[in-house]
C-alpha cells in the first residue's frame, strides 16, 4: 500500500515541488497511512515529520464551525437569528457597490445577515486575496486584512447583500467572536477546553511554545533564483482577536485526530464531540440553489494561484462538498477544505476514509502542489 503513496511523496521533494510534505490518512479503525519527505526548512538539514507544528491557516475554520455546532446543540446559538443579535457591531457593516474614483460607495444591506450565513460564506464578507474590490477597499481606506491580528478587519465590507451569493472570506473570523459572546470563553480557551483537549490534540494551539517553534516548519516561498527560501511570515503573535478563520497551529497526526472524528460521525476514543445528526447536517448542503464558486480568480498572485475547483459544488458547515464521485478518489458527499500555506484535508464517509497533505509554502494552490494533493489522493484510492 505505502509504496506507490512514498513515491509521490518523495518524486514531489525530488522535482522541487515542496521542501517537505507530509501526507496522512485514515479509516474508522484507525490510522492507515503515515508518510513524509523533504526537510522541515529550506535551510535546515532536519527531516520534516508528522510531528512537525505547522500553520494550518483555514483549516482552523472547521474547529470553529465545530465550536459553533456544539453551541446550537446546547440551544445556546441560534442558527437563523441575526448576527447582530450577538454582536450588535455587526449592524454597522456595510455593503461595497463600487467605487466613486477613489472613493468607495457604500449602503446598508437589504437584509440583516444571520449566523447561517456566517457559517455557509454567504454574507458577502470576503479576503483580499480573492477580491479585487475588497483589496481595493483596503488599499484606499487603510483597513487591514487578518495578517496583522487587528480588531479594524471587522470593519471592512460585505460585497453583495447577504443570502444572495457565496464568497469566500472572513465571515468565519465574525463566527469566531460569535462563539465567544454566547460562551463567554475566548476562542482559544472554548477550543482547549471543548474541542481539542477531549480529542488529545496536544500540539494544536493558538501560540506556539519555544520548543514547537523550534520543531515548526517556515512558510517558503521562491526566491529570485527559483529556489525555496524559509520566510518570516507569519500570524501576529499577540492579536487583537483570536480570527476563527484562521489562527490555529497544530502537527498534521493532531489533525488527524479531528479528521477522524468527523469521519466517525462525532466520536473518537470514547469521547463524543458532536452529535451523529449535526455532523450529518455539517456534509449536507446548507446553501440551496447556491453554488461554491466554480472559479476564484486571485487579487494577489504571490498569495495565490487562480482557483478552478469547478461547477456544481455545494457548502455544509464548514465543508465544502462534492455531489458527484471523482473517479478514482473520493465519493459524492465528501466534505473538504484547505488552507492558506497548501494544507488540504478531505472526509468521505461514503468510502471510509479520510486523508490530509501538508507543506508550508506559497503561493497557495500552486499548479504543482495542487498535483501532488491530486496525485497522493489517487494513490490512496487505488491502495484500497
């Protein structure tokens, strides 16, 4: 089983796709598949493992979403109850119509957001990364995105009214600071306590420590002369607000153990997350006649590559999911997601698997990487 996987692996570190990747998967039974090449830093000799602490960037967003599902079945979140419900800062967001010259033109929405649209990326909030006119807002108003950890990101706009599109962007980082009013925990305390302790995830966190950073792996990107270079970037280590979007460190083999959960419908070692009827709400599409956007072009290039993810997918809470089977990899009804420095996981309880890819490098779904993800996936299929 593991040699063809190994081989994609070590061909991506071979052909300078990736410094180090680190691939994983598992049945309900257990873990399945455990592999890993290349260095943890360009500039380090040390081998890059399922071990190594890592940004998981978005993928933070399903603990959120978790986090989120826990509170609705404690009947303390209501799904379809307005945002500013909760947060009454919210009434103050506005929708972008476009621009006089450099001046941005705004108006109130036709209709005030709920929590659902939060939870499915239909608010109208969106990332500078995937919108022009948001990065344009930006660049004009002096708004930050979420890089620099500050409370100012919340004011930036939503671009249509909300229920009407999907757009990927910071309504989850809103959900985040939705989760803390109704539990009156911080986000990173509500998540020890409720989500990754129970789960034994004992190296996913919203800081890291000197002896994981030291066991971490830099973002990396290109230099001048191609080759991969280990970077500064990074989250702000002392935010003005946990971004349920994006924070989280962890190791892929922690993240595992939440993938795993998911696939076991809520459970894992005994301790219940979720119940079996929320995590089926969570792969069931929760946007109607909405679809995912087919094609995300990119604002920014050296963030990310143009993203063709293609036509008829649909959105749960948190998921992203596939209504038909993709030949020889995973079955209609699988929910997925990624993150920002080529991170990528996937859950198909159809087939009874799931499997996650990890690097540290940008831009994000690069051609090359992307390949990799596509290709170790194959490979697991076929192994079965």
């Amino acid at each position: 089983m593991t040699k063809r996987i190994d081989g994609v692996l070590l061909a991506a570190v071979e052909n300078d796709v990736v410094p180090g990747v680190v691939a994983l998967a598992a049945d309900g039974g257990g873990v399945i598949y455990e592999g890993a090449a290349g260095v943890r830093a360009a500039n380090a000799d040390d081998q890059i493992t399922p071990d190594t602490m890592m940004r998981i960037a978005s993928m933070t967003k399903m603990v959120t979403m978790t986090a989120a599902l826990q509170l609705v079945e404690q009947g303390r979140l209501d799904v379809d109850a307005p945002v500013d419900t909760y947060l009454p800062a919210f009434a103050d967001v506005e929708v972008l119509e476009g621009f006089d010259g450099d001046t941005p033109r705004l108006r109130q929405p036709s209709t005030r957001a709920t929590v659902k649209n939060l939870m499915t990326h239909t608010t109208g909030l969106g990332y500078w990364i995937w919108s022009g006119d948001i990065d344009r807002y930006e660049q004009l108003t002096g708004t930050p995105n979420v890089m620099p950890g500050t409370i100012e990101v919340f004011t930036s706009p939503m671009t249509f009214d909300p229920g009407t599109q999907v757009q990927y962007g910071i309504s989850v980082d809103w959900l985040g600071r939705v989760v803390e009013a109704v539990s009156g925990e911080t986000l990173d305390s509500y998540f020890a306590e409720h989500i990754t302790k129970p789960l034994s995830m004992i190296n996913t966190t919203a800081t890291m420590t000197p002896e994981q950073r030291a066991n971490s792996t830099p973002v990396h990107m290109r230099g001048e002369d191609g080759r991969w270079m280990a970077t500064e970037v990074d989250w702000a280590q002392k935010p003005e607000y946990w971004g349920g979007g994006h924070f989280l460190y962890s190791t892929p083999r922690d993240y595992l153990r939440f993938q795993r959960m998911l696939l076991r419908r809520g459970e894992l070692d005994g301790t219940r997350i979720l119940a079996e009827q929320t995590v089926a709400a969570a792969f069931t599409n929760q946007i109607g006649e909405l679809e995912f956007p087919a094609e995300m072009p990119t604002a920014h290039p050296e963030l990310s590559a143009p993203l063709n993810l293609g036509p008829g997918l649909k959105w749960g809470y948190g998921l992203l999911l596939n209504q038909a089977d993709l030949p020889g990899m995973r079955a209609a009804g699988s929910g997925s997601w990624a993150g920002l420095f080529n991170t990528h996981f996937w859950v198909d309880p159809a087939s009874g698997i799931t499997g996650s890819i990890f690097s540290q490098t940008l831009p994000f779904a690069d051609p090359a990487a992307f390949g990799m993800y596509v290709e170790f996936e194959m490979a697991l299929y076929a192994s079965r």
